[in-house]
C-alpha cells in the first residue's frame, strides 16, 4: 500500500487554545482508518485540518500535510475548490438534515454532477444519478422522491452517493450514522466498506463509537486531550489495547463479538483545552497513573512495528 494522505506535526489552534497537538498519520490507499476519542479529543478537527476543510477561527499553525504528493497546506482556495468533493468528500452526522426539502433527491444528485462534470450530458447525468443510487441501496425510481418521503437511513445513503458522485480519493466520514438506529447504522457501514473495496478509495472514520471501529476499520488512532495517544490494527486494539485509555474506551461500548463485558466507562470528564493537566494528559482519570504521570507527558513512540502508544506504562519496563 501507498500512503494517499500523510499528515507530519500537525498542530490547530482556536485563538489560543491549541485543540490538535503535533500528530503524525498516515493514511494508506484503500484503507479505513478510525478516529476514536470522547468529543472535544480533536478528532474531527485533526481530519478537518488534514483535509483543509476546517473553518475559521481554526487554524494550522505548524505541521505538513501531503495528498498524493501535494502539500495540501500550500494550496490557494482555488486548487482546493477543485480538490474538494472530487478527491475528498465528505459525509457528516447531520448530512442527512443538509438536503434541500424542496427539490427531488435525484435533482440534487444531478446538481452535484452539473458543477462538477460540466462535460456530461443530460442523459450521462441521469445515468449516474441512478447507478449511483443503486451503489448505495436506494431503488432507482426513488429519484423523483422529495428528502421527506425517504428515511433518515434513506437520506444518509442519498448524502453518501452524493459524496461518491466524483469518485474521490478519499471520503471522511464524521459520526456518519450516530443519528440513526443501530441496524441501519450496521448496515450502512457495512456498506460503505463494501464499496470502499470495489471503488478503491480510502476512508477516514470518525466516531466515539469504539465498538464501530473495531469492527469497520483497518487502523485505529486514538486521541486524547487532542493528541494520539495509542495506534494500531483495529484487531490489535481489540485483542489488547495497551494505554488505559484505549482500555477504558473499550469498557464503554458494548462488545460485537466474543464474550459479553461489563460496561465501565471513564470516570471523570475529557480534559478542558483551557486548562490542561501537566504531565500525560490522562493523568487524572488513570486508574493506573504513577507519580511520573502528573509530572511529565510521555511521547508517542513505537511499541513494535506495528503499534505507537504514549503512556509511562510502555517506557518503565524498556
Ligand atoms: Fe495513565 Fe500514566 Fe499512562 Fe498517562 S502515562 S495513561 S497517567 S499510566
Ligand atoms: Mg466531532
């Protein structure tokens, strides 16, 4: 695999507040990479940023992003209006809500394709309009149907299609089915992995959801306090997550496979960016902090080839 989007030292600050602190990613082609973390850990903003779609105040203070070997940082507003929505698309939790109720979805579709693929002709435009509501589940003659005769479920795969219309490189999904109920959401997900396969493309995939991305990822970044605090294969941090973090955010959700767990969850709340703790950030809510912890943050390294984690745990026994 070839990494599509390599992100160095990334850093974002609101004002003063720095919500994204120094992360390093990589994102292979073709693959789903997962974004966990409570809300506030800088999750979205990080993907946001990495992507260039973070809106004002938020800004990239320092750090590199490179997109098939573009530095996306140095590109005007005009290469990133060619690069949006083709190369990387996006669907949100509130996308489904985005439609606009007075026209058919099919109409919509066709917008999309009449901005962006000026060459198409009517019939071409239909044509995709129609293969693309199929690549998602949707029967063709809903086409003519209004956002409000269709499902939340309905909507969100219309908003999917709409973000695969250009074929793009990479799509973020940001909590693309936490409004929905759980069967939809699974399926929708499943679905989405699905053409992930066949379309080649790579997805970045945000939720809180740990659970989700066990099952639908291939790599999972956690992050706290807005930096990664653990990364591995989603298999990896299923079998053992090492940071107590990544531990306490397993304990959460209700596990898909093997044998049922006690749900815990994390006492304590995330930390505030205005006042973050010294030392590792988790510090306060660590059932297994050391006096190291308060005093000194510990740096995101690798435990073997495959994993990095930022935790005084991995470091006292080296
Ligand atoms: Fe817990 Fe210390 Fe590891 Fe932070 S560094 S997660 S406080 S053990
Ligand atoms: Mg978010």
């Amino acid at each position: 695999m070839s990494p599509v989007l390599e992100i160095r030292d990334l850093s974002v600050d609101y004002g003063s507040l720095r919500a994204v602190h120094d992360v390093s990613l990589t994102l292979e082609a073709g693959e789903v990479l997962g974004l966990a973390g409570e809300s506030g850990s800088g999750k979205s903003t990080l993907a946001y940023a990495a992507t260039r779609l973070l809106q004002p105040p938020g800004r990239v203070p320092s750090g590199e992003v490179r997109f098939k070997g573009h530095d996306l940082l140095a590109l005007t507003e005009k290469q990133l209006r060619a690069l949006r929505w083709s190369e990387i698309a996006i669907v949100f939790q509130g996308a489904m809500n985005a439609l606009n109720p007075v026209i058919s979805v099919g109409a919509q579709i066709d917008d999309v394709l009449r901005a962006h693929r000026p060459g198409l002709t009517r019939q071409e435009r239909t044509n995709r309009g129609r293969e693309l509501l199929s690549l998602v589940g949707i029967p063709i003659d809903r086409l003519s149907a209004y956002p409000h005769q269709l499902s939340g479920g309905m909507r969100q795969r219309v908003m999917i299609a709409m973000a695969l219309a250009l074929e793009p490189e990479i799509v973020i999904m940001d909590e693309p089915t936490t409004a929905l109920d759980v069967v939809v959401q699974r399926q929708i997900l499943g679905q989405m992995m699905r053409l992930r396969e066949t379309l080649g493309f790579s997805i970045i995939f945000i939720t809180h959801d740990i659970s989700l991305l066990v099952e639908f990822s291939d790599r999972i970044a956690i992050m706290y306090g807005g930096r990664v605090v653990e990364e591995a294969p989603a298999a990896e941090i299923y079998r053992a997550a090492k940071h107590p973090y990544s531990q306490g955010l397993l304990g959460s959700f209700p596990a898909l496979r093997g044998p049922r767990r006690e749900l815990r969850g994390i006492p304590g709340s995330p930390p505030d960016l205005r006042s973050m703790p010294t030392g590792c950030p988790f510090h306060p809510r660590c059932p297994q902090a050391m006096d190291v912890c308060g005093e000194r943050m510990p740096s995101l390294d690798s435990v073997d080839e495959r994993r990095r984690v930022a935790c005084w745990l991995e470091e006292v026994h080296v």
